[in-house]
C-alpha cells in the first residue's frame, strides 16, 4: 500500500517530500537501465506499510518514459553499514526498496529493512526481461 512520488536523488529535502533514489554510483540505475535501483523513504511517511511487503506483492513505478512492474522476491533486515545488502555489480534490473528500522522509530537507527524485487514487465517503451 505504498504510494509515493519518486525523485531524483536522496537528500533529507527530497526524503521529506517522497521517496528517493540512490544516484551516487554509475552501476545504479533507474528504471528500464537494466542495473540496481535503490530506493530510500523514511519508514514513519512514505515507506512505512514496506513492513507488510510479502514475496508475490507488486511494486509498479509510473514514469514520463514507461511503467515498470517487479515482483517482491523478499525481505531482509540489516545493518545500516551491511553493504551485502545490495550487488551493484549485478547486470540485470533489479529493485531494492529501504528504510530505517525499526518502523516508527523517528530518528535515524543502526537497522535497515530492505524488500528485494524483481522485474515483471515493462510497457510499450522497454522490454520485457528474459525468463531463465
């Protein structure tokens, strides 16, 4: 039951007003790149039903260039410094959604919980991804 606009960027101003995307690496990307998104909201606004995430659910990101679909393949909760949690060398799309842990904590916290998804579809302007 998330529904959040998405901006470019992470900084505590955009945070504030949605849910973030993690730029400051080239091998992350946005949807429709084909590499690692990450995306940040805090866990007491925009991302705090991600507690209720279950492998099957659906996220769909809505853009100017194409609607994205990816299914929740999983959850994990981590340590804010863990940096297994994500592998930005993968070489195809994946989406990994985080926020602070504990939920309804409002300061930042030394856990993260992270929900894993993978690619369903993609619309008239991407592809759909390759099934193994």
């Amino acid at each position: 039951n998330v529904d959040a606009p998405v901006y470019y960027g992470d900084t505590s101003k955009i945070l504030n007003a949605g849910v973030g995307t993690y730029k400051d690496d080239a091998r992350v990307g946005i949807p429709g790149e084909g590499k690692t998104i990450l995306l940040a909201g805090h866990n007491n606004t925009f991302f705090n039903d991600l507690q209720h995430a279950e492998a099957g659910a659906t996220v769909t990101i809505t853009t100017h260039y194409g609607v994205y679909t990816y299914e929740v393949t999983g959850t994990e909760i981590l340590d804010y410094q863990d940096e297994t949690a994500y592998d930005f060398t993968r070489t195809d799309e994946n989406l990994i959604l985080y926020t602070c842990y504990p939920f309804g904590i409002l300061t930042p916290t030394p856990q993260r919980y992270a929900v894993y998804a993978d690619p369903v579809t993609v619309d008239e302007y991407g592809v759909v991804p390759e099934t193994e």
